[in-house]
C-alpha cells in the first residue's frame, strides 16, 4: 500500500482516468462495430464523420495510437464506398 499522501491521490486519480478510458474505447469500439453493420449508404456516409470525429478524440487523448484511428478511419472509409 502507498505511504505517501500524493501516491494515493494518484492511485485514485488514476483509477478514474482508468474507467473514463475504458467507458470512451468500449463506446467508440461500439460505433464502428455499428458504422460495419450498415449496408445502407446514406446512414453510413452520415455516421462515418461522427465516428471518425470520435476516433480521432481518442487518439489525441491517448487513449488509442493515433497510427490506430487512421487506420480504422480508412478501413471504415474503403467500406462506406463499397455499399451500393
């Protein structure tokens, strides 16, 4: 267990970044989950600058590579131009 008065606010800090994180990913995760699914391509040429808006908020928090959110934003683009 921490001694010092500064580590345990730490510890505590970070637990809530922790979860916040978490919470942010697994919805972001979610939308893109949901922008694949689609097969209409109205609705998702809609929801892609959303998603893609998202991914790039978890990127400039650190919470995903920003490497990671290109990559998931072109594959999600190449999809959105493949609907019919």
């Amino acid at each position: 267990m921490a001694n010092h008065k500064s580590s345990i606010k730490r510890i505590r800090s970070n637990e809530a970044k922790r979860v916040l994180n978490k919470y942010q990913h697994k919805t972001v995760r979610n939308a893109v989950r949901k922008l694949r699914a689609m097969e209409d391509k109205n609705e998702a040429a809609t929801l892609f600058p959303i998603v893609a808006g998202m991914l790039d908020k978890l990127a400039k928090r650190n919470i995903i590579h920003k490497n990671k959110a290109s990559n998931l934003k072109s594959g999600l683009q190449v999809h959105v131009n493949a609907l019919a």
